[in-house]
C-alpha cells in the first residue's frame, strides 16, 4: 500500500485527484499607528456611533440582541416594535406567553426557539435578579440563548464597557485590512482588544459593524467609497487608493 506524505505518494509521485491548495494569500498586519488612524477617520465620520437595534432599557436591548441571531437589525427591529409595546419588561414578558410571543416575533428566523429563550431568560431575570439585566459578563453569559457576543453587546451598549463584540462585519473586516485577523470571533475579539487605542474601544465594534454593513460588504464592498481604503491591504481590494476620484 502506497504511503501519502503531503500530496504526494512515497518516492516523490503526485497522489491522482485533488491536489493541496495554496495557502491563502494574507495581507500583513496593520501597525499601531495605521490602526489608530482608521479609528481617528471612523470617528471624524461619525463621532457618535449607535446600534441600529431599536431598544428602551437594557431588557429591551438584551431581547433584540437575542433575537437579531442571523438575523438583520432592520427584520427584528419590524418585529420587536409590537413586541416591546406590549412587553418591556421581563414580568411583562412572562404575563405575555409563549403563544403570543411566538407570533408576534414569527416573521425572524429561528423564532420558535428565540421565544423560548426569551421567556427562559426572562424567568432568570425575574427569578434571580429583581427583574433588572446584570451588568456583569459571568451573570450575562448563563442567561439561556445569550453568548459571549450577546454579551459583549449588552455591556457596552447598556452599561458602558469598552467591550468589542464579534459580529459577521466586525469579523470580516478585521480580517480584510486586516485589523486584527484571526480564525474564530474570540480570536478576532482578542487582536482588537490588543490593538485598539484605548479612546476608540468603546465605540469600536459600532464603527466596524457599519463599515461592514454598509461599505466593506461582504460581496461587493464599495472600495471606491471607502475612507481607509489607503490604509487597507485587502489584495481583493475592488478599487485601488491610487484610482479613486
Ligand atoms: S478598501 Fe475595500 S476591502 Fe478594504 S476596508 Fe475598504 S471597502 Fe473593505
């Protein structure tokens, strides 16, 4: 029996069929300074970055987080209008029920299942918190249906933290200048924390998010628009810095 090492068989012959690909070509890493910059023209773009999730208290938020899971901000946002006028609280979630809350959130993927945690974790709430969110990642992180990126989202956007939450944008557009590239969200979350100047944590993963959704898309991203394209080294790049006008 013919012995495999990498591609090829003993004494050097290729191994017939499909033949290891070439590694993927990765853009080197962005220094300090040009990250600090990116950051600087997020900013002078659009100092006060916010989440396009429609929320009126930390419960509110922690439902629509819960519920935008593969799905867009605009689709819960349709949804969660009606829901949150009859329920923004968790007793108030609870007194709702589960028939109820399922139709009225039916229109967003997995919602069956969303409803589901959204009573459970609002139990949680009610059961061991008085009602109120925790603002604390080890509470946050055991309420049914909420993750690390639920929570990320949650301390920074309810309470104030300088986390960095990991979304489908955040993720692809580290990746693509890169900023801090990585295989895995928590590897991504990492290199941002390591080297995001301090004055932008905050707003970081809000300024990524919309960069992500709205120029650096995943498809086609909008190079020839995009402020930092000088200072991205994505080779896919559709425009070059050099060619815009
Ligand atoms: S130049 Fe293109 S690929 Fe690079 S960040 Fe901008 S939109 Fe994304």
């Amino acid at each position: 029996m013919a012995i495999k090492t990498r591609g090829k068989l003993a004494g050097g012959r290729k191994v017939p069929g499909r033949q290891p690909t070439a590694k993927p070509v990765r853009a080197k890493l962005r220094d300090a300074a040009s990250v600090r910059e990116i950051f600087a023209r997020f900013k002078a773009a659009l100092p006060e970055p916010r989440t396009e999730l429609h929320y009126r208290n930390p419960y509110t938020l922690l439902v629509a987080v819960v519920l935008s899971a593969q799905a867009t901000d605009a689709g819960v946002n349709k949804a969660t209008e009606k829901l949150f006028a009859l329920a923004d609280t968790p007793q108030k979630m609870l007194a709702l029920g589960e028939a109820k809350l399922t139709d009225t959130i039916k229109t967003i993927g997995l919602y069956r299942a969303k409803a589901k945690n959204v009573l459970a974790l609002s139990e949680r709430l009610v059961n061991e918190y008085g009602g109120k969110v925790p603002d604390n990642r080890e509470a946050l992180e055991e309420l049914p249906g909420v993750g690390r990126k639920t929570a990320n989202v949650v301390l920074n956007t309810a309470f104030g933290e300088p986390t960095i939450a990991v979304d489908t944008h955040v993720f692809r557009v580290s990746n693509r200048v890169p900023i801090a590239p990585g295989k895995t969200p928590r590897e991504v979350e990492d290199g941002l924390e390591n080297i995001v100047p301090e004055e932008y944590k905050r707003n970081a993963h809000h300024w990524l998010i919309l960069h992500g959704r709205y120029t650096c898309k995943a498809l086609k991203p909008n190079c020839g628009a995009c402020i930092i394209n000088d200072l991205c080294r994505w080779p896919k790049k559709t425009v070059k810095a050099d060619k815009r006008r």
